[in-house]
C-alpha cells in the first residue's frame, strides 16, 4: 500500500503545478500582464501558495526559464552526442531545421520582453546570464572539443553563432514571410563560408559536451 504524500513531496507538486501555471500564462499574455493572483489562480491555489516558494514574479519567471534550459540543454546534448560531425550537430539544433519544431512563438515573445525587462534591472542581469550562457557555454565546450583549429576564444564564436539565430527568431515574430524556417540554416552555412568559426564537414562532433570546464564553457 503506498503511503501519504510528504510534506517535501507535496511542497514539490505545489511548485511543479505554480511553474506549469505560470508558463502557460506568461507564454500566453506576456509578464507584465500575467498577475500572481492570475498564477494562483490558474494553478488552483491562493497566492500564499505562490509566496510561498517564489520570492517575486520575476522569481517565478526564472523557474520557468531554467526548466526550459534544462530541456534545451539536454536536447542540444542528444543532437550533438548523436550528429556524426559538429557542423551537422550545430545545424540540427536550429528550429525548423530537420524535423525540429518551430520555436514556440508566445514563449520567445515573453523571453524578449523578460530580457529588456532585465536590462533595467540590474539585480536581475546576473541570474539571467547564467541561464543564458548554457546553451552558448555548451556549444563553445563542442567547439573545443572538436579539436579544429579556431579563429577566435570559443565562447565569443558560440555566442555570435547562438546571437544570430536567436535574432532570426525575433525577426520571424514580426516578419513570418521573411524568415523562413530554412533562413536559419542558410545564413549559419554563410556564417562557416566566411571564416567565422568554420564548422567543419568533417570535424566531429563534441560528445562529451556536458557543461564542460575546458576553454570556453562553464564560465557562466
């Protein structure tokens, strides 16, 4: 017979549920629109349940963001501890790409809006960094341990490879008939073609990359 729930175990439901709340409504209205009261709400609780392991809704936010770059950490990972070269590994973590969904637009739409909210709030911009440098810590770490000679520090050229797409995907929020879901994959190829980090056909793939401390990664 399976015995009651603990305290620990209840209190980590109660978190679980405040998170998938507030990710369903920050994705569909925005952050500055979603209200506590609305979170508490829409999980089915009262808002002391939403003080009670959130310090603030930016807090709340922030636990919505780091399971979303558990995930995406982990699915870039996969792809590239299975991709046969690190060009093709890099190029199958683009969205739209090879069977990958499209990015969520109503979560990139609150991601931009959380991150100019960040920019004018400097307590934020440390918490919001480490978050944000995983995936580029990451890719920097398969740079390096691709072994290819570089023309730059790794992290500089992940983070210019991650800038690009990531502004291709505010682009499409505005402009869908412009940046086609091919676009990313195009312009990262011209990227290579002109030297910038030159991701080899043949260089292979970093699959050891897991938050590496080598150059380049771990740094957040």
């Amino acid at each position: 017979m399976r015995s009651a729930p603990t305290r620990a175990e209840r209190q980590a439901r109660t978190r679980g549920d405040l998170i998938d709340a507030a990710e369903r409504l920050f994705t569909a209205q925005g952050f500055h629109a979603t209200s506590l009261d609305a979170v508490a709400a829409e999980a089915g609780f009262t808002k002391g349940a939403v003080y009670s392991n959130f310090t603030s809704k930016e807090d709340l936010f922030f636990a919505v963001y780091e399971r979303r770059v558990d995930s995406r950490v982990a699915e870039i990972e996969g792809i590239l501890r299975e991709a046969p070269t690190l060009r093709e590994g890099v190029e199958r973590t683009i969205p739209g790409n090879r069977g990958r969904p499209e990015t969520d637009d109503g979560w990139m739409a609150v991601f931009f809006e959380f991150w100019a909210h960040v920019l004018r709030h400097p307590e934020l911009r440390e918490r919001f960094v480490i978050q944000h440098r995983r995936v580029i810590d990451l890719l920097a770490a398969a740079l390096v341990e691709s072994g290819q000679a570089l023309p730059d520090d790794p992290t500089k050229l992940a983070t210019a490879r991650y800038a690009m797409q990531l502004g291709l995907q505010l682009e499409r929020l505005t402009q869908p008939d412009l940046v086609d879901e091919r676009l990313g994959l195009r312009a990262g190829r011209l990227m290579d073609e002109g030297g910038l980090d030159g991701l080899s056909d043949q260089a292979p793939a970093g699959r050891g990359a897991r938050g590496s401390t080598k150059q380049g990664a771990g740094r957040a």
